[in-house]
C-alpha cells in the first residue's frame, strides 16, 4: 500500500483543517470537482454526505475518486490521492458527520435534517503523489 | 452563457491570486484532480502547461473539464466551473506562463526548460456553481 510522505501527514490532520477537492467521473464520463470535508483514520480518506446527492450517486457506482488536498497556509503544499469507496454505511453516518463539524467548526450541532439520511464513505488511497 | 455572480467574481482576480483544482477524465474514467495556475480574460478560464504532461494529453483527448476555485481567505467561498477546451495553441505560449508567473509570483521569469514547449489552453465554462 502506498504511503503519505510524513512531511506532508500534517494535511491530513484535524488540526490542519484542510478541506479535500474531490473529484469524480459522472454517468456521461464528464469530471466534477467540489469542496468537501474529510478525516484521516491512518489508512482511510473519510468522507460523508447525504442520500441522493451527486456525490453519493456517483461514490456508490463506480467507486473511484480522486483528492486534491491543499495547505491552507502554502498553496504549493499538497497531496493528490487516487483510491476508491471500500466501505459506504449509514451506521453512525449522522455522528460522523458531527466529528467532521467538530474537526471544522469546534462544535458538534451539525443541523439535522428532516428526511435527510447521511451516509459516511470510507476511501482507500492507491495512489499518492508525491512519492516522498 | 452562465454567468459568474457578481459576488464571487474576484475569485478570478489576478489580486486574489486563487488556484484552481483541474479535474479531468483520464483515459481510463479515472478521475483526476491537480492544482493549477490560471487566469481569467473575461470569459474564458486560461490555463497553461507543457506539452506531453498528462494535463496536457487529456485536454486534447476530451475536451472537457471541471474547475474548482476557492477563496484562498475563506473556504466557503467557491466557484465550481464546468466547461470545454475551445482553443489550445502553442502561440505566445511560453509568454502566457510567464503573465502567470507574475501574477502568483510577482516576477516574470518562468524558468525556460530544455525542451520544453508550453501549451496555452482556453476554457469556456458551460456550467457554473452557484447560480448566483
């Protein structure tokens, strides 16, 4: 399995508060790319949105991301991840999304929704640039 | 042609100085993103990179791109931008980097690389997020 360069493992952590740019392949083979919040377990990129969005649509049928990861402080620091979904569950989706609020705002009131049902993706890096 | 809002335009500024993040399709239906320099003429997003790079490869192959462009001040700031390659050209192409350079750099002196031939790409975005 590839390895994060430890010069950069700061992007990764809750300190840092980096946000990811995730991009996807849409149905029709077009790219997205759009801001999204993120952890780091030490293995998983984590990942979680709501049922029904583009980004769960896509995440659940093809699998196959990749992550743009960025200094907030130097924008010539950054990772790239290329991986794919290994895990998607809705168990404890709600608490993730409370841990990411925490990671990113210092509270854990992330709005409940009515009929909102949100959904946590667990990402495995395959590739990783830069090499070290 | 969608418009950017008002709000968000100095974004594209040369005094904010954002990157965008690139994602493209690879051959593959891979999704990449990268983060990269551009500017803005009004219309079009330009980017500019060097011959062969993987950027560069896809961009002829499809065409079609997706740019991310977040407030270097404010991550919540942020304009998705979808669009196509209307025009490439290798034209005053080493000069295009070098107005990028100054415009991230402050300096003009793009370092001229053996070999090297730069690519000018012009992007003209057919979908933009927000609305308004």
């Amino acid at each position: 399995m590839p390895i994060i360069p430890a010069r950069l493992l700061d992007l990764l952590s809750d300190e840092k508060k980096a946000f990811a740019s995730l991009a996807l392949t849409l149905a029709d083979g077009l790219p997205q790319v759009t801001p999204i919040w993120f952890s780091w377990d030490g293995t998983h990129v984590i990942l979680n949105t709501a049922r029904g969005r583009v980004k769960d649509r896509v995440m659940k049928r093809g699998g196959k991301v990749a992550l743009l990861i960025v200094d907030p402080a130097d924008p010539y620091r950054y990772l790239q991840l290329r991986g794919r979904v290994i895990e998607e569950s809705e168990d404890g989706a709600y608490d993730t999304i409370c841990d990411l609020q925490l990671k990113y705002r210092g509270n854990r009131d992330y709005p409940r929704r009515p009929g909102e049902v949100r959904v946590t993706y667990k990402i495995l890096p395959e590739t990783i640039f830069p090499r070290q």
